[in-house]
C-alpha cells in the first residue's frame, strides 16, 4: 500500500510540473479603451495651456510624451489577434491539460504493470513474498538448484547449501549424496563431517550405522566440542548395547552446555532412558541363554525405538512406501498383530490419493502376508507357525529368537525382498556382522532368478546403509 502512495504522489507531481505553465493567464492585450485615454489627456493639455495654467513649454513636451504612448497604444492595438484566436488558444491549452492529466498516469502504470512486479506483497520480508506469490516456490528453487548443480558439478558451495534443504524435505538419501559432493569438493570439517552423519541416520530410521558413527568420528576428531557428533556418538553406543559409555557422553554434553541451551532437554531424556533401563535389563551374556520368559534383551530395546520411531516418523510424513511396509512387517516379527493391521490401514489411508503407489502397497502387504502364512520347515522338519504372529514364542522372547525364525523362514522360502532387508538390519543392530554380510549373499542368490525384486534390496540396502 505504501508503494502504491509513493508512485500516485509521484505522477500527481509530474501532472502538476506539465500543467502549470498551461493554466497561466496571457497578459491582456490593450484595447481600444487605452486610446480613448490618451486623446482625452491631449485634449486636456490644450485647456490648461489655454487657461494659463501651464506654460507652453510645458505644455508641447507632455503634448509630445502622450503622442508617443498614443501611437504605441495604436500600433498594439492593429497587431492584436482577433477574438477568435485568442479563444483558440485558450482552448487548446485546456486540452493540453485535460490530456496530460490523463495520459501521464495511464502511461505511468501501464509501464509499471508491464516492468514493474505488483504482485509482490509490499511491507514483507522477501522470502515471504516467494512463498505469497508462489506456493511451491521451495520445490520450484530446489528444481532450479538441481539443474544448476547438474551443469556444475563442482559447485561445492551449491551443494553444501541444497543438503540441509533436502534435510528438511525428509529426502534423506539426496542429503547424503550432497553431503558426500559437499565433502569431496570443498575438504572436511567438523560440521560437514558431522551433518553427513545425521543424514546417514536418519536415512536408516535414527539408526546409527557404521558410516554415521564413522562421520561422527571424524567430527568430533576434527572438533572435540561438536555437541551434534558426540550426542549420536552417545546414541549409537546406547544402540550397541553399551549404556554406561551412552550416559557419561551425555552427561559430559550437559555439564558442559552453557546455561538455558535448549538441546539440553533431548539429551536429559536420552540420558534418563539409558539411566532408567541400565540395571532393569539383563547383561548381553544372559540374554543369550535367557528362556522364552526373560526381560528384553539390549538389543530388542533397541530394535524397539527403532520401530517406535519410524512410526512416529511415518505419522509426520506418510509418503515413504517402503517405510510403511517395514513398519507392517516389524509388528508382526514383535508379535503385535493389532498394530500390523492398523500400520497397513494408516498406510493405505497416506496413499488414498495415489492410486499407483496404492497399488504397489497394496501389492507389498499381500505378499508380506503370503510368506507370513507359508509354513517352514522346523528344525527337525515340522512346520512352524505363521511367521510374524510367532505363537510358540511369547512377546518377551528374546530378539536373537525372532532374528533366528526370519532367517529360517526366508532360508526356506527367499523370494521377499523386505524380509531379508530386515534380517540383514536385525544382524547389523545386534552388532553380527559377519552374520549381516552372509545374509546379504543368501538374499542375492535367493533374488537372483528375480531382477525386479534383486534390484529392489540392492536399492533399499543401499539406502539404508546397512553394508555398502
């Protein structure tokens, strides 16, 4: 509106600047009337030198002065235009004005509609005015970002700026490969090191895989104060089972973080979780040898928030299919039926208005139902149950019994392509490698005669970092 004020009062001036010349009166031509008035002042003469009031030196030089301005009066009065003309003139001159009065702000703000940006919202910082004049406009500048690094490369700086962004947009494996380009192009440091490890995390579900905690490493070598690297540091040995080296990271973290830090309060709860299950759960030694009935193991706590958060992740951001699946297929291997049922519905509802990516859910759940309800052979040749509803082992079975029932059931029947993703996910979470590197050979022999499904658990073990 401002805008808009300033330009009015500035055509108004430029209307008055070209009028005001216009509307300025023509002195007034002498009429008739002045030439009365000097014959009368002559006749006037000749009876004051009659009467002796003046002499007649006197008398002939003023007889001269009004001759001359009676002559000039009468000259004025034969070269002066006639009325009509006069008349003219004024008239044009009020068109003139009327014309520029109209013509200057019509031209004035047709030249601005045609340059000028009116669309823009006036008074607002400039990334709202984007946003205000184009809703997409983050996914048009990440498009344009895209096709600027696509011709240069080497752009380090490009692509240090378009990681973060994807970050944001939940593209987690784009954000790692801008991270590693950011890297490569520009050299290491700390923060770089560091935001290449959180997008390796949470591209694996808030998982800290041997690439995260190897960037984290590098982070805090490079860096002993960079609080990002040391809090998943502390993250990822709580996942490996060391709760003990877990908590005195984070209470490092806290005794050092300056007064009213607001990351203090996520690592007082990270803190508070490995404090209040440290001496609940068992050690890993017993666990291994623990019956159907012990308390969790480490590792299936682990495995447990691992699940807890991709759901909390999915509910915020629906549209990850394979997220939905995994998390389908996580219920049933925990023995939660009920929550399988209501993750595929939930599921089904986020793609409700894509009817391709409907079908291809649709698709995955039913055959993760099939090999659910194929039976395999047991250890002495008998048919178990259904796997994922796991009847003969009660919920609080320890996380190396369910592990060992995926593995036999997809040693018997090895066509899906999700369930030995997650077998290979399970070794690496317990810590197997050798196991998670074995179950990766038998998932690509098993998918070899099926390119479509090969390709699809490279390209998901690919994205979830679990070996490569």
């Amino acid at each position: 509106m401002t805008l808009w004020l300033i330009l009015a009062a500035m055509t108004a001036a430029a209307v008055v600047a070209v009028i005001w010349p216009l509307a300025r009166q023509a002195n007034a031509v002498r009429s008739g009337s002045d030439i009365a008035v000097y014959r009368d002042q002559l006749a006037e003469i000749e009876r004051d030198l009659a009467a002796g009031l003046v002499g007649k030196t006197e008398a002939e030089a003023a007889r001269v002065e009004i001759s001359r301005r009676l002559l000039a009066a009468s000259d004025a009065a034969q070269a002066a235009p006639p009325a009509f003309d006069a008349m003219s003139a004024v008239w044009r001159r009020r068109a003139v004005a009327v014309a520029s009065l109209l013509a200057l702000p019509v031209i004035a703000g047709g030249l601005y509609l045609f340059l000028g940006s009116p669309e823009l919202a006036s008074g607002q910082p400039v990334a709202q005015r984007n946003v205000a004049a184009n809703p997409q406009s983050i996914e048009s500048l990440v498009a344009q970002a895209e096709a600027h690094l696509a011709r240069n490369a080497e752009d380090g700086r490009g692509w240090e700026i378009l990681a973060p962004i994807y970050m944001r947009l939940g593209r987690y494996s784009d954000s790692v490969a801008a991270w590693r380009n950011t890297l490569q192009l520009l050299g290491d440091s700390a923060e770089r090191e560091a935001n290449l490890g959180e997008a390796l995390t949470a591209e694996a579900n808030d998982v800290v895989t041997a690439d995260a905690k190897a960037a984290f490493v590098r982070a805090a070598t490079l860096d002993k104060t960079n609080v990002s690297a040391r809090y998943y540091l502390g993250l990822a040995a709580e996942q490996d089972g060391q709760r003990d080296k877990a908590a005195n990271i984070w209470r490092d973290l806290i005794a050092e973080a300056p007064a009213g830090t607001p990351w203090v309060i996520d690592v007082r709860n990270a803190l508070a979780r490995v404090e209040s299950t440290s001496t609940a759960a068992p050690a890993p030694a017993a666990v291994k040898v623990a019956d159907a009935g012990s308390q969790p193991s480490e590792q299936q706590a682990a495995i447990r928030g691992m699940v807890d958060r991709l759901a909390a992740r999915l509910k915020q951001d629906g549209s990850d299919l394979n997220g939905w699946v995994q998390l389908v297929r996580s219920y049933k291997v925990l023995g939660e039926p009920d929550k399988a049922r209501a993750a595929a519905a939930d599921a089904r509802q986020a793609f409700a208005g894509d009817p391709e990516k409907l079908q291809r859910l649709n698709a995955a759940l039913q055959e993760l139902e099939n090999s659910a309800e194929a039976p395999a052979p047991g250890p002495h040749g008998t048919a178990p149950a259904a796997a994922g509803a796991v009847p003969d082992h009660p919920q609080g079975a320890s996380m190396e019994d369910m592990v060992a029932r995926l593995a036999e059931r997809l040693k018997a029947s090895g066509s899906n392509p999700e369930g030995w993703l997650m077998l290979v996910r399970s070794y690496e979470t317990m810590g197997e490698k050798a196991k998670a590197t074995a179950a990766i050979g038998d998932a690509r022999h098993a998918l070899a005669d099926d390119p479509a499904k090969l390709e699809a658990f490279n390209g998901a073990l690919k994205h979830f970092n679990n070996s490569e």
